[in-house]
C-alpha cells in the first residue's frame, strides 16, 4: 500500500512540475494587465505609448549620461521605407521593437540586432482622407498580440511573435472622413 501511495505521490509531483513548466512558456513574454500597470518598474521596456500609464516618457536606465553620451555609435539602422512623416512611439518588450510606420505598415524587429522579425502591411482603401497625414502613431500591446488602429478607421489585433492579422474590425466608417492613427 505504501507503494502505492509513493507512486501516486511521484506522479502528482510530476504533473505539478509539467503545469508549472508549461503555465511559464505560456506566460513568458506576454504582457499582462499587471505589467502594464506597473511598466514604470520594467525600465529595460517601453510597454505604452508613454513609456508608462503614468505617461512619464522617462527611463530610469542610466547607462547613458554626459560623461559618455559623446561616444555613442549607431549598432543597426533600419529603413522603414517611409516617404513621409514618421511619427511612431516604438513598443519594446523584451527585447522586441514594434512599430508602426506611414500608411499603416507595421513590424517587429530584434532590439539589440535590427534583425527583422516579421513585417505587416495593411491593404488602405484608394479614397481615405486621413486627417493628419498617412502616419501612424503605434502599438498597444496586450498578451500575445499588437492592436493598431489604421487609416481607414479600423482597429487590428496581429499576434506578436508572427505579424499574423488576427482579428480586424471597423469602427466606423472611413468614407465618412473618419481616420485612426494611434492604438
């Protein structure tokens, strides 16, 4: 019987480790309602369009100062293929820019690299009128996926790790003069 039991123990303990190891793969890299409300605590992120709900567009980082700032050099350079303006916030998360570009491109780039990740280009109607340019302002993040609001008045979840559209849905419509340029 105590056999038994210690066989029946050694499993429990077993599926307790599986479910914590897979709950953290899961979990790893998402960004939560927690993490967003306490953003200003991941200094190496960028996780709002302001850095922090606070909107506080600071980092605490401090490797950088007057002492060494003059001998900075640039690592990477991406081009973004924007003709125009380019007013995005990028998102960092863990190591990965987001960030969106004119007339609603929109990528994913290894922050220490400039490596690419993925690339996304929304498909714009011929007629839009945007308000303020064909510019988009940026991200928001939340889980596993970036939501941008676009140029013809919609608003887009893409999954994070891919650049894969996941959902889109019209707010209003744009042939109204309506126009979206920030998440």
């Amino acid at each position: 019987m105590s056999r038994v039991h210690n066989r029946t123990g050694l499993l429990k303990s077993c599926v307790l480790v599986l479910m914590v190891a897979f709950s953290n793969i899961t979990a790893n890299g998402q960004v939560t309602f927690e993490r967003l409300l306490n953003s200003a605590k991941e200094a190496q992120n960028w996780l709002t369009y302001s850095g922090d709900y606070a909107g506080h567009r600071f980092s605490p980082l401090n490797q950088i100062d007057t002492s060494n700032a003059h001998s900075l050099v640039a690592k990477w350079v991406y081009q973004t293929a924007a003709t125009g303006k380019f007013e995005t916030t990028p998102l960092v998360v863990d190591g990965i820019l987001y960030a969106t570009g004119q007339d609603d491109r929109a990528f994913a780039l290894d922050a220490r690299t400039g490596r690419p990740i993925w690339l996304y280009q929304r498909q714009l109607p011929s007629d839009i009128r945007p308000c303020c340019g064909r510019v988009n302002r940026g991200f928001a993040i939340l889980g596993d996926k970036v939501f941008m609001a676009t140029l013809d008045a919609h608003v887009i979840a893409l999954d994070a790790k891919t650049g894969n559209l996941i959902w889109d849905t019209s707010a209003v419509d744009y042939k109204d003069g309506y126009s979206f340029t920030l998440a």
